[in-house]
C-alpha cells in the first residue's frame, strides 16, 4: 500500500475516533445540567455523575489526539525555528516526532497492559456506583497507538520531503 492511501486511510480513522470524541462531549452535556439541576433546584446531587463525566473525558482526550496531529494543530513555537531554512525546519520536525513517539509508544504499551489488567481483575470504581475501569483504560491506549501511527507516518512523509531536490530561493526570484 502506498504512503498516500495509508494515509488517506489513516485520516478516517482518526476524523472517526473524532467524531466519537465530539459525541462524547456532547453525551456529557446532559448528565452535567441534570446533575447541576438537581444540586442547585432540588438541593440533591445525583450521585456518580462526577465519575461518569470524568471516564468520558478520556475519551474526548484521547481519541482528538492523532487527528490534531494530522492537522499539524499541536503547539508548535514557530519563533524559533521561522529563521531557518525550509529543510531544517523539516529535520526538526522529524526530531520531535520520533521524541514524541518514542513517549507515546511507551505510554501506549504501559497504558495497555494496565487496561489488560483492569479488565482481567474486573477492576471498578468505588463508591455508591460501581463503574468498571476497564473502558477508559482501554481508550487510552487506542489513543495513544492511533497517533504513534501517525507520528511515524509523519516521520516517512518528512524524511520524503527532505529527499527531494530543492530550488534555491535566488533562482526561483531570477526567473
């Protein structure tokens, strides 16, 4: 499979683990204002709803967080690498994608064994409602796997860029 069509591939991948991300968002919205209503009108919180929101928050992290990257919408300090040429910019960005996936391979690999665990000792909540932790342990490692993939797509595709010939910028103003 080319390089154009994993990525391609790559893209509704994640564009679908955003989706589900904004539906948990929006999923949240209503326990949230029935758990304020009932505080605040009634004088009686609904209990769990805190835990409940907090499991789906996860999800709205982690499931965003190779489709940010796809869109290059990370944090990035252009200030100090604007001054320099095209290809080390380039060489930078390859630099802080292996740095990025070096870590999030390792978070992907421990975060996975500890969802394996959680589901294998049935590992839940405590409190008035027993929540099984296994599903949001298991999000994080899906996560964070979609954008080791797709960090190391951005390493392929940039070490690409870099071997391609380049036009000097004086004969591109001289013609």
């Amino acid at each position: 499979m080319q390089l154009a069509s994993c990525d391609k591939v790559l893209r509704r991948v994640e564009r679908g683990a955003c989706y589900v991300a904004a539906g948990l968002v929006f999923i949240m919205i209503f326990p949230t204002t029935l758990d304020i209503f009932f505080r605040y009108i009634m004088e009686e919180p609904l209990p769990a709803i805190f835990q409940l929101t907090e499991f789906m928050m996860v999800g709205v992290v982690y499931l965003g967080i190779a489709y940010v990257q796809s869109l290059k919408e990370h944090i990035r300090i252009e200030m100090a690498t604007s001054w320099m040429p095209q290809w080390g910019q380039e060489l930078l960005d390859i630099f802080g994608y292996l740095v990025g996936l070096l870590l999030f391979a390792i978070i992907t690999w421990q975060s996975s064994r500890l969802a394996w665990e959680a589901w294998v000792t049935q590992d839940y909540t405590m409190g008035i409602i027993h929540f099984p932790l296994w599903p949001s342990k298991s999000i994080i490692p899906i996560g964070c796997g979609l954008l080791c993939i797709r960090l190391l797509l951005d390493i392929v595709l940039d070490i690409q860029k870099l071997r391609r010939p380049r036009i000097p910028a004086d004969a591109v103003q001289r013609s």
